[in-house]
C-alpha cells in the first residue's frame, strides 16, 4: 500500500508528480517493448522499451507536467502493463492532514492538566443532522469517518435513526418508541479504559391493540456473541446495546460504517459494518433481530461527538465524516447526502469549553475541549447553520 501525504492544498495549475518502483523478482531478466501505468482506468501513461535484471527493480517518474487532472485525496487503483499484458494491480492513498490549529485552539498538557483538577462536567456536543426529506425511506446507509483526537470517554455516533415501524399498525392501534426522534445509534468509541470499540443500540418499542394489551419489542443481538457491554440499557431510555471489541485506530486514513436493514414479512435485521478503506477489508460488527415486519430507515439521520467522562473532558476530540449516502428502499438507487445541518447544542447538553465546526467539500468536521469558556465562539453557543456538500 502506497500512502503519500501532503499538508496545505494544490494550486490549480499544481498538480502530484509521482515515482514508481517495479520489482523483478523473477531470477532472469524481464524485458518489454512498451510499458504503461493506468491510474483509475484512466488515460495510460507509457514509457518506450526497456529491461530490469532477474531480482532487479527500476523506477518510473511520471512528471506533474503529464498529468491531465489534480488527483485529490482518495483511494485509487494502479494496474502496470507490460506489451500489453497486466503485469501487477496495487491500491494506494493519497491522504491530506486537516490543520485544527488553524481553526482551533489547541491546548497544552499543562492546560489539560490544570483542568482535570477542577473536574468541570463535560466538553461541549457537536451534532450535525444529515438532511432527508421525512418521506425517504432506505435500506442502507453509509459514511466515511476518521478522527486524529480520540481520548478517553469519546463518542463518535456515525448515525442516529428514525425506523419506519408502519408493519405493526396492522396489530396495535398505538405504537411508540422510548426515543421518538431516534430509535437506534451506531458508531465508535474510546472507552474509560482506553479500548477502542465499536457500538450499536436499539430502543425499546411499545405496543397497544384495541383491547389495551400492551406489548413492548426489544431488539434481540444475534451477533457478536461477546461482547464488553450487551443487553438491556437505561438512562436515556430502554433499549438493547452491543458495545464489541473493534481495534479501530485515530490518524488511521479513513473508515466507511455501513448500515443495512434487511427486511422480511415477520421481522427485520438490522447489520453494523465496517470497511477500512485503506485496505478495503469489510468487518461484520453487529446484528440485530427485530419483530418488526418490513422495517426500514426513514428520514434525517444524525452524527455526534460526544464526551462522557468528566475526568476527560479538558481534552481535545475530533471527528470527520464526509460521502454520507443511502440506498433508497423503492428505487434501489444510491444517492449522495447533499445537505447538512451542525449545531453545538440542538437538543443535547451544552456543556462549556471550546469547539468549532464546519464543511469542506463534502467532508463535515467538528472539534471540541472542556477548556476556553467556549474560546472560538465567546461563550455563546453557535445557532445551527445548514451547509451543502460538494
């Protein structure tokens, strides 16, 4: 895997210049008449005749001058041919580090440290609202995230979502959830003991027929089997929560959560995935059984940054999250998430401390410290403000 990295941006008659090196690894020489590199199944780049000796290796410049296109931070595909034959298929990344001091204050150990002396509650929440027409209803859901700060006691909830429960109506006259603006949360976190792990929940459903028999659905966790913190949870509502072991990592490039809800005429499945996209290996994280007919997503869904260990929260947390889309449940159609709203408060608690937010191209990112009185803002929480993604 190739991973160059670069600070700052390009100009736009700036373009990557790139070096190459093939290995031979066969014990005689190799010889062509012509080899080319496909970026993408792009245009190829060609270089004349030439040789590399048996356990050799040779390298390949393609200068800025020939590139036709700046390639901007991503995944890509790289394939090598030789006369015409596919010699060798690799991956590699082009990351670019985001610059938070420019946006942010960065405190000092000795700050952090003064701080957890005084133990004040927790650092501000930064809550963004991926904007769906409420009428939406889909079978996936999938966004890229990373973060670089990622102490102890960090939520970072990849998706907040509301289910279409209408498959119960045909039994119950009433029927509600514990948490009526979201029914499930996925995402990840650092815990009190510095392991990282991934998280899904489901609140509890209630039910009432005609005749007032009352019936409450919880969600049943057909995977994983162990877990650091399954079953039944209280406090912000009833529900089921499967809290998992998944060795995620901060500065790592990207990873993608995919959300799926698989329906069926007596119940759903509900799936937690995730893909490090770097190697574009999928991970099964949690399963779900629901005895609910037909139940899909439906509506807006929310991302968060939250901190729920006081002696933690002096410290600095981030996240990103861009190329938010979902798999609509009548078209079968992928569409890009065009709008988004972020709030350092909108309905959750507004602790003090400092934090900024914001959208660059498509990628949305927030920081937050229990330390500043709200340096960036002045101490007056910033009014919820709708971006759009490019």
């Amino acid at each position: 895997m190739i991973k160059p990295t670069f600070k700052g941006q390009l100009g736009s008659d700036e373009y990557f210049s790139f070096s190459l090196r093939v290995q031979n690894s066969k014990y005689r020489e190799f010889s062509w008449e012509r080899g080319c590199v496909v970026v993408d199944n792009g245009a190829p780049w060609c270089w004349g005749k030439g040789q590399i000796k048996a356990s050799g290796c040779a390298c390949f410049h393609i200068a800025y001058r020939n590139m036709k296109t700046c390639m901007v931070p991503g995944t890509y595909t790289v394939a090598w041919y030789f006369d015409g034959q596919l010699k060798h298929r690799e991956r590699f990344v082009i990351t670019q580090e985001r610059s938070w001091e420019s946006v942010f204050h960065i405190p000092d150990e000795k700050e952090i440290m003064q701080y957890r002396n005084v133990r004040n509650l927790r650092s501000p929440y930064i809550m963004g609202w991926y904007l769906l027409s409420a009428e939406i209803r889909y079978t996936e859901y999938m966004v890229d995230f990373k973060t670089d700060h990622i102490p102890k006691g960090t939520y970072c909830s990849l998706g907040a979502w509301a289910m279409d429960y209408s498959g119960l109506k045909k039994n119950y006259r009433f029927v509600q959830s514990e948490n009526n603006a979201t029914h499930a949360y996925a995402g990840f976190q650092r815990i009190d003991d510095g392991r990282m792990v991934s998280i899904m929940s489901v609140w509890d459903i209630y039910c009432q027929d005609v005749s007032g028999n009352k019936k409450t659905i919880s969600a049943k966790r057909l995977y994983p089997q162990n877990v650091i913190n399954g079953g039944k949870f209280w406090g912000e509502g009833d529900g089921e929560r499967s809290i998992a072991p998944f060795a995620w990592e901060a500065k790592h490039y990207w990873y993608r959560m995919h959300l799926k809800s698989i329906p069926a005429q007596d119940k759903t499945l509900l799936e937690q995935w995730v893909c490090d996209i770097e190697t574009g290996n999928y991970t099964l994280l949690c399963r779900y059984e629901l005895a609910v007919p037909n139940a899909v997503f439906k509506g807006n869904i929310a991302v968060f940054l939250g901190n729920y260990l006081t002696e933690t929260a002096g410290e600095v947390r981030s996240m990103e999250v861009r190329n938010a889309k979902y798999l609509h449940a009548d078209t079968k159609r992928c569409q890009t998430i065009k709008q988004v709203q972020l709030s350092s408060m909108d309905g959750l608690p507004h602790y003090e401390g400092s934090y900024n937010f914001g959208v660059t191209g498509n990628c949305v990112w927030m920081i937050t410290s229990g330390i500043g009185g709200d340096w960036f803002h002045n101490g007056k929480g910033k009014k919820a403000t709708n971006f759009t993604l490019h």
